[in-house]
C-alpha cells in the first residue's frame, strides 16, 4: 500500500478536499477513500483557516474508516490545553487564558477555531476528546512520522508514560503543558514529559551563548532559537540556527549541545511544523518537511511515498 502524507492543513478544508482529489481519493460512504493508498496527516489541523471543523471532520472521517492516520500537531495539544482547566490555579486552564498578555496572545492565535465551537460546547469537548487519540508518532514499517522533531532518546524515554496508541493522557498534560523553572543547558539534555513533548511537537531550541540573540518577524528579542535536526551536518550554531544565512552568520561557529544533534536511522521521517516557502524539496535523503504555510496562503503538500528508502523531490504534490 502506498502513503500519502499530507503536511499542516490549518482550517483550508478546501485544499485538503483539492489535494485529495488531486492524489485520486474519491469521497465515497463518509470519507475521502483511494482503491491502494492510504493518507498519512502531520498535525495542525485547526487554526488560522476559515474552516476548522470541517478540516477536523474530514481527517477524522478517514481515520475512522481506516484510510487515513494521524498524529498529534503542536496546535491540537494547545487546542487541548486551552480546554483543560489548571489543577494548581482555579479559574485557569493548562493554556493560559486570563493573564493580560500572555492570555491575549493564546486567544489570538487560537481564534478561528474558538469562533466555530467556543459557543457549542458539545461539540467542542468531543474535538477535544479526539485530539487526545492522536499519538504523537507514527512508527510504521517503512517509515515514521512525527510533528516537528525525531528525537529517539525523548521517543524511547517518553513511550512508556503514555496510553495505548502513543497517546497523551489527561493527567499527562499537566506534565506536558507547563513548562519547568529555569534550567541550565545540562539540565536540558535530562528527559522529562514537557521537553520530550516539546520536542517533538514544536522541534528543539537551544539557548544561544551569552551575548548572541536575534529579532524575530515581531520584533522581540530572541536568545534561543530552533536548530535544523534533520540536518546531521548542522553541528554548530551558525550551520543549525533555523534563520536566514544573513541572521545565522552572526552566530559562532561553534558547536551546538550534544543533545541537540540528531543522527536518523535508516528509515525515512516525515514532518511539518515549519512554514516552509518555495518549490517544496527533501531536506535530506531520509527526510522531508511537508509544511510549505497552507495556512498562510501556501500550497498544501503531499509526499507520495511508495516504499523507498531515499527520498525524492519529485514525489511531492501540492494543491494551492
């Protein structure tokens, strides 16, 4: 059986329902349906988009009738977060809504999808109980999939914590959503449920040393920034920075903490997560980003994958 695996979707039900028919699903009995091939979903289903529930529908739909998989995207697990009261704070949830600034901001970014269920409440909750049947990995045969970072020694340490399915627990999100007190960068190479969630749902961000920071597209003043993972010949911070050359350059040319260097296996790994633009392409022989900013005006993209352990550029599609 052959793969699709389809990047962020961000509320554009019209480019998934376009790409599906483009890659030859017909919508047939309920769901989105391909004679041999099955779709494989990278997360960030809602938000941003002007059709939240029915995106959230049509994937849904297709992993209940077995011709699509899933897993959890780092919106989902804020979606669930908003929705969680805090056990330590009354009158709070685990995604804060009430602190002047920071609540603002959650509410921003999260507002087209409160807009189609903050007021319906039943169907809100049962969005949110299917966000946590996402697992946060697919490990699959011939290749794995994961939101934003393959990090195998937070995999391995985190797998035993989880529900059946790879999935997070209710009680579980505490531990995932609120992040600990300062640590030292050796502090940050010790697992624990919230960086091994981050990780792997938002990517690894490292503290750059002392006295090098940079301005984000906001204009506030940054002192850690993501590193390219699946780059395993992005050993400092100038080759790892996740930032235009022109930024990265000013970085040292220095090495990059231990923990935050990746070395994939054999098979390939498929992720999203970060709004890529231009022509989509592998970022390496075994791995492929599938978040070219569908929720930004992008394409939304496919790599169609058929069992080969190299990946190719020209095995992408994409629906604008």
């Amino acid at each position: 059986m052959g793969h699709d695996i389809i990047g962020d979707i961000h509320g554009q039900a019209d480019k998934l329902d376009g790409l599906l028919r483009k890659l030859g699903y017909q919508n047939t009995s309920g769901a989105w349906r391909h004679p041999d091939r099955r779709a494989v979903f990278v997360g960030d289903f809602v938000d941003r988009g002007l059709a939240q529930v029915r995106t959230v529908d049509t994937v849904r739909r297709m992993v209940d009738a077995g011709t699509g998989l899933a897993v959890m995207g780092n919106h989902e697990l804020n979606a669930i977060a908003w929705h969680t009261p805090h056990p330590g704070q009354s009158g709070e949830y685990l995604r804060q809504r009430f602190s002047p600034e920071r609540g603002k901001m959650n509410r921003a970014q999260h507002a087209a999808f409160l807009a189609e269920v903050e007021d319906q409440p039943g169907l809100h909750g049962e969005i949110i109980d299917w966000f946590l049947t996402l697992p946060l990995w697919l490990d699959l045969q011939e290749f794995q999939v994961v939101h934003a970072c393959w990090h195998e020694p937070f995999i391995k340490w985190l797998a035993p914590l989880l529900k059946e399915g790879r999935c997070l627990s209710r009680e579980l999100m505490v531990q995932a959503t609120q992040e600990p007190g300062d640590l030292t960068e050796r502090d940050n190479a010790v697992p624990s449920v919230f960086k091994a969630v981050e990780a792997l749902t938002k990517g690894i961000e490292i503290p750059l040393p002392e006295g090098h920071f940079f301005m984000d597209k906001d204009g506030h003043k940054r002192q850690r920034v993501r590193v390219k993972w699946w780059d395993e010949q992005a050993t400092t911070y100038r080759a790892a920075a996740m930032l235009s050359p022109a930024e990265s350059s000013a970085f040292p040319d220095t090495p990059i903490p231990e923990h935050a260097r990746i070395s994939l296996k054999e098979k390939p790994v498929f992720f999203a997560h970060y709004w890529l633009t231009g022509m989509p392409t592998i970022q390496t022989r075994r791995s492929a980003c599938l978040d070219y900013s569908a929720g930004k005006g992008g394409p939304l993209v496919a790599y169609c994958f058929d069992g080969e352990s190299e990946l190719s550029s020209e095995k992408f599609a994409f629906f604008d």
